[in-house]
C-alpha cells in the first residue's frame, strides 16, 4: 500500500501566532479561527524598481470551504520622497494608502456579515412585520476592506484612527511577523518584545526632558554599538 503522505508543516502554524500576538489577537474573532486554520503561507512582496514604492502582503490559503480565493492580497501604498513646500519634515518612507481584494466566498459562509431579524410597524395599517438584513461583523477578514480616504483627503477621527491602525499592523507584519515567524510560534520573540518595550520604558523615565536630537543621537550610538564585534577579555 501506498504510504498517506502526512501534513506539510506545522498545522494551524500561523493561527498559533495570530493567537499569541496581542495586536492579531485583538483581530482575531470566534468564528475567524476555523478559517485561519486553512492559512499556509504569508509573503511579503515589495515593488519592482521604477514603480511606485509599495508592498503587498499575499495570504496563501489551502483549498477550504469557505472561499475560493488562493491567495487574499492587502497592498500599502508608501510614499518615498519629501514634500517641495516642506522637505525637512521628511523621516523616510511612509505609508499614506492601502487596497485590499473582493473575497469569493461561498454561500452563507462570509463572516464579515451577519443576519439580522427586526420588527417594522406599518404607519398606515398597524400591522408588524419582521423583516430580515445584513449588517457588518467583527472579523479579522475586514482586514482585506479597508476604509478609503476621500479625495479631499478629510478623515473624522475615528476613521483616521482605524486607517493608522491598519498602517501599523501593515508595517508591523511586514517588519516582525513575517521575518521572524518562527520565533513568535517559540514565544522568542514575544519575550524579546517585552524586553525591548522595559528598556524603552526605562530610557523615557532617565531620559526626562533632552533635547529630543540628543535623545535621538544618543539611542543611534547605542544600536550601532549592538553590530560593534565584542573584544576578548584579553585585549
């Protein structure tokens, strides 16, 4: 008899980390979990040369009986260069807009929705009725609708908040979750996390109020000391 070929990787490999990662888990839903359990891959891919500067992040799925999308995609458009009026303000790259994709999915399966039931009352005869609609659901899949800008650029504020929060989480699986996936699924780098937010807690509170130059100055010198190869005792 043929040998059954067993599972490729670790099963629910990245639902593990969503659940562990406090900005995921925060995400995540009830009902998202089955779902993500089918999510095998995620990529990061940057623009090509020439082209305006973005990245894309791919969310390679298994065939699941929810969608039939392969991969669902968010792009984060980024902005590279300084502003004429103003190009001392710039501090690098910058992301200003993201796209996310239509989900195919199948019938009575889409969790970003739910049904609802409500009474209507007749104004002419009285009679009531109860009617039934669709309203949005909390669900990580949202993550690939997000809000648009207007072309005046003009955001209220809790809408500026949920479009920066989409910004951080962009960059925040493009910097740490997908570079070192392995080590958040170990819990290594949810340590180092912490560790990291202690010593910055650390230097606010001895820091008080520098000069944010030197401040800034000062914490450049001590991340190039990290890369300085050690000396032996001897020397």
């Amino acid at each position: 008899a043929t040998p059954e070929e067993g599972p490729k990787g670790i099963p629910e490999f990245w639902l593990a980390i969503f659940k562990s990662v406090d900005m995921l888990s925060d995400m995540l839903q009830e009902h998202d979990e089955p779902i993500l359990k089918h999510l095998k891959d995620i990529q990061v891919k940057f623009s090509e040369p020439g082209q305006p500067m973005s990245f894309t992040l791919e969310f390679h799925f298994e065939p699941n009986g929810y969608f039939n999308n392969a991969v669902l995609t968010k792009v984060y458009k980024m902005k590279s260069e300084p502003d004429a009026s103003d190009p001392f303000s710039f501090e690098g790259p910058e992301i200003i807009d993201c796209e996310g994709c239509q989900i195919d999915w199948h019938k009575g399966k889409d969790v970003t929705v739910k049904t609802i039931k409500k009474k209507q009352k007749h104004k002419g005869r009285g009679t009531i009725r109860t009617v039934t609609k669709q309203v949005s659901n909390d669900s990580f899949f949202n993550f690939f609708n997000p809000i648009k800008a207007p072309p005046n650029g003009e955001l209220d504020e809790d809408s500026e908040l949920t479009l920066a929060t989409d910004f951080e989480i962009g960059h925040f699986f493009r910097e740490r979750i997908v570079p070192r996936a392995v080590l958040y699924f170990t819990g290594e780098a949810l340590e180092d996390d912490e560790s990291e937010q202690d010593e910055d807690g650390d230097e606010d509170d001895e820091e008080g109020d520098l000069d944010p130059k030197v401040s800034y100055g000062w914490i450049f010198q001590k991340e190039q000391r990290k890369h300085l190869p050690q000396r032996s005792e001897g020397r």
